[in-house]
C-alpha cells in the first residue's frame, strides 16, 4: 500500500475514533509539486522533515512520520536527513515523534498514545 492509501485510512479512522482530548492535522508535503509552488512554501514557512501527522493530546504535542510498509523497517534507510534533524529539533522542544510503517503500526501508536480510542475487544 502506498503511504498516501495509508495516511488516508488513518483519518478514516482519526475521524471516527479520536478521543475527546485531542485533536489532530495533516501537514500537506507533497503539495508542493512544481517549483513555483515548493517555493511559495518554503516563503511560507514549509521546512523540509515536517512529519506527516500532528496532533496534541491533553497538551502535549506528538507527531507521526508515516512511511509505507515497504519502506524497510530501518528508519536509517526510511527517514531523510531533513526528518532526523526537525525530529531531533521537536524532541528537544519537548515532543514526542514517531516513525510508524503502515496503517496498523501507526493506529497501534495513536492508541498508545491515547489519541486514539481502543475498540472493544470481543
């Protein structure tokens, strides 16, 4: 499954499933598709290594970097150098990043993190 399809069927399930005391966004990356419009955002503050996904859970910030799950499972081989330095800078600011590979690793993540509310176990 490509990155995008997975993104996609995690807000399917943001959208059903997100708990009271959180809210979330996506950060558009790959809008940006010709050079005029990668440099009207770069203008417009767009830095290079934004996570894929953010939310803000009871206060707290967190982020998510979603890659496919073909992506391999070395966040070394998967994650670019932009992502290593902006993850670094956010950690350091006091959030929390995480590089998920795939929509079950990514909800699993969200439902640790309490973004998201566990289905009932039948």
């Amino acid at each position: 499954m490509r990155e995008r399809d997975a993104q996609i069927r995690v807000i399917h399930e943001l959208q059903r499933r997100c708990a009271r005391d959180a809210t979330w966004w996506a950060v558009p990356n790959s809008m940006s598709a010709n050079a005029t419009a990668r440099a009207r955002a770069k203008e417009e503050g767009l830095r290079p290594g934004v996570p894929d996904l953010c939310f803000l859970k009871a206060g707290k910030p967190l982020y998510i970097e979603m890659k496919s799950e073909n992506s391999g499972r070395s966040t070394i081989m998967a994650v670019t150098d932009a992502q290593v330095a902006l993850h670094r800078e956010i950690t350091d600011a006091g959030g929390r990043v995480a590089v998920c590979f795939g929509v079950d690793e990514t909800l699993k993540q969200l439902e640790d993190w309490r973004v998201l509310e566990r289905r009932c176990q039948r």
